[in-house]
C-alpha cells in the first residue's frame, strides 16, 4: 500500500492564505505563519469593523438631521418622538438625505412632528 501525506491539502491551505495576503508588506505576504496570523488580525478588524460602521454612519445620520431641526427650533429626540406618534416610518438614513437636499420637503416633515407633540 503506498504511503499518503496530506500535501496536497496542506498546499492548497497555504495557497489559500497567501493569496488573502497578497499586499502585505515583508514576510506577511510571503511565509506561512506570518502570513496566516496576519490573514486572521485583519478578518477580525474586518468583521469588527462592519458592525462599527453601520454605528458610525447611523450617528452621521443623526447629526444631519440635528443641524437641520436647529433652524425650526426642535430638539432631535422631540422630532423623533413627535414622528413615532404621528406613525411616520421614515429611517434616519432618509430623513438626513432628504434635510441636505429637499429643505422644503424636511420643513413639512418637521410640521408633522410637530403636530404629534401637540
């Protein structure tokens, strides 16, 4: 019976790191440990920092629609309450969109937040 190793998966293993390494600088690129430690730092950034940047971009948001509600005299959390009990589902996503670019539009939603205070 002839001898087997696992060369074959080892090197398709090696491959497959290497290749998420490419643009590393030094040894990071090139040998296998490095690379493969380096390989695991940067996925956990990556997933860590998918979750942060949907924080980061909902707090963007937030500020926009802020610096927007200044000119009519409303606090954010007022606005946002004001909107939940006149049942307005509109996400800060778009609220901050349309505060840049349709100040007319924003006006009439921040007439309806208003109405709900009242």
């Amino acid at each position: 019976m002839p001898r087997t190793t696992n060369a074959p998966v080892t090197r398709k293993r090696h491959k497959k790191v290497l290749k998420r390494a490419k643009g590393f600088v030094g040894g990071r690129s090139r040998l296998f440990r490095t690379a493969n430690e380096t390989v695991k730092r940067a996925q956990r950034f990556a997933f860590r920092d998918r979750k942060a940047k949907k924080r980061a971009f909902r707090s963007l948001w937030i500020v926009r629609i802020n610096a927007a509600l200044e000119d009519a005299g409303l606090s954010y959390s007022k606005f946002i309450a004001g909107l939940k009990k006149v049942k307005v589902e509109l996400d800060r996503k778009i609220m901050a969109e349309i505060a840049a670019s349709d100040s007319k539009a924003f006006k009439e939603i921040v007439k309806l937040a208003k109405s709900g205070l009242k």
